[in-house]
C-alpha cells in the first residue's frame, strides 16, 4: 500500500521540501531574527537527517566493485533490465553487511526476490 516510501522521488521530493523549508526560515530569520526561526532551521535539519540517513546508510555500505558483482549476478540470473532493477531494490533493502549475513535460501529473502521481481517486471506507479 505504502511502496511510494522507498522510490527515489519519494526521497528526492522529501529533499526538496526540506531544502525549502530551510531557506524560508533562514530568510525570516534574518528578516525579524526571531530565534523561533533558528529551532525550525534545527528540527527541519534533523527530521531530514532522522528520515533520510537510513535510506543513504544502505547505499554507502556497499563498495562499488561489490555492487558491480552483484548487478552481474543478477543479470545473468535475468535479462539486463531486471537485473539491474532488481539489484538497485538489493542495494535499497540491505546493508552491505546484512546482505553478507543474510541466508541467501531463507523463505524471506526467496520472498523478497519474488517480490521483487514482479515489482520490477510492472510497470504501475505503485
């Protein structure tokens, strides 16, 4: 119900509004230097950093070689265009390290995958 919260224009929209939001408080803050302004500049700064640093923590973790051998590996397990789908919702779900702790058999991984793959394959908004 929810899939629009992990797309990337999700996150970029998120960026954008928050990008905003502190410069409209930046402005009235050296218009009226209200010190109202100053506490939403530093909740808006840390919302933004509570909501997205998760989001980015998962693509920083993985090395880009490691990224590169596993977008291969799904590429020869599909065709060029799923698998690099695929690969990007990888590297969106796990961390470098989860994906190495992870039992590639599990039910819920297999099911992830599956998911995955369809998700891949539709070509809806959500």
């Amino acid at each position: 119900m929810f899939d629009f919260l992990d797309s990337d224009w999700f996150n970029i929209t998120l960026e954008i509004i928050f990008l905003i939001l502190v410069i409209y408080d930046i402005k009235h803050y050296i218009q009226t230097k209200k010190q109202e302004y100053l506490l939403n500049i530093v909740l808006t700064i840390g919302f933004a950093i509570w909501t997205l640093l998760p989001y980015y923590h998962k693509y920083i973790t993985w090395d880009e070689q490691v990224k590169q051998k596993v977008t291969k590996t799904f590429i020869q397990d599909y065709n060029q265009t799923l698998g690099r789908c695929m690969s990007d919702e990888l590297f969106k779900e796990y961390s470098y390290e989860d994906y190495v702790a992870l039992d590639k058999n599990s039910t819920k991984y297999q099911s992830f995958l599956k998911e995955e793959k369809e998700d891949c394959l539709d070509d809806s908004w959500f």
